[in-house]
C-alpha cells in the first residue's frame, strides 16, 4: 500500500507543477516506487526527465487570441 501511496502522490506532485500526466514505463509490471522516485526528482529539479525517457508529450500553451502580441 506504500508504494501507491507514494507514486500517487509524486504524479499529483508532477501534474501540480507540470499540469500535465508523465508517461508511464512501457513494461506493465514497472517497479513503481523507482518510478515514483523518478517523478520525485523531476519536481525537485523542476525538469520533465519523462520527456526523453517515456516519450512524455508536454502540454503546449496556444492563445486563443492570435491577434494578441504578448510583450
């Protein structure tokens, strides 16, 4: 029960900072309390490591307002 209790709260860490999901490890067995030390130190870093390592696609911010410059 620890281990979920720890990768869960490392995703939410991760979505809070990030605002968006990781990928998860393509194996369906991954070990999770290594995974959740991994998103545990991406928020410490302030740097997505899922990005090269499980493909993580980052949440790209697009105005609605084109026409506005942003200066």
């Amino acid at each position: 029960m620890q281990r979920k209790k720890r990768l869960s709260k490392a995703i939410s860490d991760f979505v809070d900072l990030f605002e968006y999901f990781p990928n998860y490890p393509d194996n369906i067995d991954f070990d999770q309390i290594e995974f959740a030390k991994e998103l545990e130190k991406c928020v410490k870093d302030h740097f997505d490591y899922t990005i090269e390592k499980y493909g993580t696609v980052p949440k790209v911010w697009v105005s609605s307002r084109p026409e506005i410059i942003f200066d």
